[in-house]
C-alpha cells in the first residue's frame, strides 16, 4: 500500500498510515538496528521473512526466526535487537482502527506464540502467515482494485487473531493504561531524544511534567518497566550501535557524540545488552554485511 497523508507518532518511531486503510504495511530489509525502550498505540505485527531479530519484552528476549511471526500488543513496552540483519513484513494497526471491528477492543489482547507443539495451533499459526504473504503479494502487484482485495485480507487476518488467539485483559495481568499516559510520557521521552547527550538529572527530567523526583522515578518505572537512568543509557546505547555500523569514527568520539562520559559503565551496559565488545560488533555486522541471508 502506498504510504502516504496520515501520520501517527509513536515512541521512538514515526509511523506513516496508508491513505485508505489507515494501518502501516511495509516490507523492509534491516542491515542491523537497535531500538530502545518503547511501544505503539497499536497492534504491531513483525513476520520475518529472511533473517531474526530479538524482541524484548519485560525479562523476556524472544528470538524471531525466518518464517515466524511476532505479535506485539498495543501498550506493550518494548526494545528490538536486530544484529545480523533481516528482511520482514511490518504490520501496525491503531487501536483506533482495530475498535471499529473488535467490541472492547482495549480490553482485549492476542496472545500468539512463536511456535507451536500443538498442530492445531500451528496450522492456525500458518494461516495467519498466508493471509499476511497474500497482502504482501498483493501490495506488489497492485491490480486494477487491488486496495478492495488488501481490505478483505486486513479482516480475515484480523479475523483470524480474535477468532483463534483472543485473550482478555484481567485486573492482575492488564499492562499499564500507555494510552492513558502515552501524552506525559511522550514530553519526557521528547526531552530526552533532545538532550541525551547531556547529563540530564532526575530533577531535571522530573520538572518537565511537574513531577517530584521521587514520584517521578516511580512513575517512571512502573510505566516502563525500567528506571528513568536505565532508559537514558539504553537510549544512548542504541545510538551508539548505530554509528558502529554505519561509520568508522573510533569510539571514543561515537561515546562523546552520544554522551557516555563513564567509560567503564558504558563497557558494562554494552557487554550486558550484547555479550560482545564494541570491536567484536563491528567485526560480526562487516561478516554478516558479506554473507547472503538464508530465509524464506
């Protein structure tokens, strides 16, 4: 579908909408990413075609391999780690969209595994994925009224996730309400893409939404899962990544660039988030640019 007019805002992301459909569709081939801590205001879809990529949901990493399909519900915070390159099929469908067909639609979440032991399951699992390369193949081709055929596809997939993988949102299990405190939380995340380079305290981050410090950090937390300074440096980290693989700056200016002073903490996050050195990053994305992606 072609992307175009209506544009929605997401942390970390900004998400153009097809005109007619109002989701995002997009293929996309990824040499490797890193993005922090964030969610959507909206049911995020990731088939991955070539390649895998990680999700980070919580305590929880997921491995997506080539052929699987990962489901992340709207709300949901997460981080994604993509160190070998893919190739995918990205859905977003707003919660807004997805109310006009779903009653309760905010009540409700899809819990669809990776994988599968049960057949049953895992035929429901391929026919998902076939509805998903048909919009795909769909997109390419773009038929005389090809945009009534990608609709249909839209509610048979959507068809499929509520009929066969529909769960409910309890009192114990219901994440935090990101809708509800998606605005102030986007003035804190907005203040830090604009000053991470900076030594930003926790007075200084509490004030922009009026906040003692000691509310803020657990505000904060329980709306993100992480502390406020874990975010910043998961931010920075990712910036960091980046101009790993994309340029041959030495390390020392990509950490002044991006505003690790601590050398010594920045080789501890770094080691943590990738079990790996900064020389061994690169080293592994200059092989991984070099070798064909096996896949689907």
């Amino acid at each position: 579908m072609p992307l175009a007019t209506q544009e929605h805002i997401y942390q970390h992301e900004r998400i153009f909408t097809t005109k007619d459909m109002e989701i995002a569709f997009i293929e996309r081939e990824d040499p490797g990413s890193y993005t922090a801590w964030h969610w959507h205001d909206s049911i995020e879809i990731i088939y991955i075609t070539q390649g895998s990529t990680e999700v980070l949901m919580g305590q929880n990493v997921y491995r997506v391999q080539a052929g699987e399909c990962m489901v992340i519900n709207s709300g949901t915070v997460h981080s994604t780690r993509n160190l070998e390159g893919n190739r995918c099929i990205l859905l977003q469908i707003p919660l807004d969209v997805l109310a006009r067909y779903i009653p309760d639609a905010h009540k409700v979440y899809f819990d669809v595994p990776l994988r599968s032991e049960d057949e049953r399951t895992n035929r429901r699992l391929e026919q998902m994925k076939k509805v998903i390369c048909r919009m795909r193949d769909t997109d390419r081709q773009k038929a005389d009224g090809y945009t009534l055929r990608f609709g249909s596809l839209l509610y048979e997939l959507l068809y499929e996730l509520y009929h066969y993988f529909r769960s409910e949102w309890t009192k114990l299990t219901a994440p935090q309400d990101m809708r509800k405190e998606g605005t102030r939380l986007a003035e804190v995340i907005d203040y830090t893409d604009a000053h991470y380079t900076e030594a930003i305290t926790i007075a200084e981050i509490a004030a922009v939404i009026h906040l003692q410090p000691e509310y803020f950090c657990r505000y904060f937390k329980q709306c993100m899962g992480l502390t406020y300074l874990e975010y910043l440096n998961e931010l920075r980290l990712s910036f960091v990544y980046r101009d790993l693989i994309d340029t041959t700056l030495p390390l020392y200016q990509i950490l002044e660039r991006h505003g690790f002073k601590n050398y010594k903490l920045f080789r501890k996050l770094f080691y943590k988030r990738f079990q790996c050195t900064p020389g061994e990053m690169r080293a592994a994305h200059a092989r991984n640019q070099s070798t064909p992606m096996a896949g689907i």
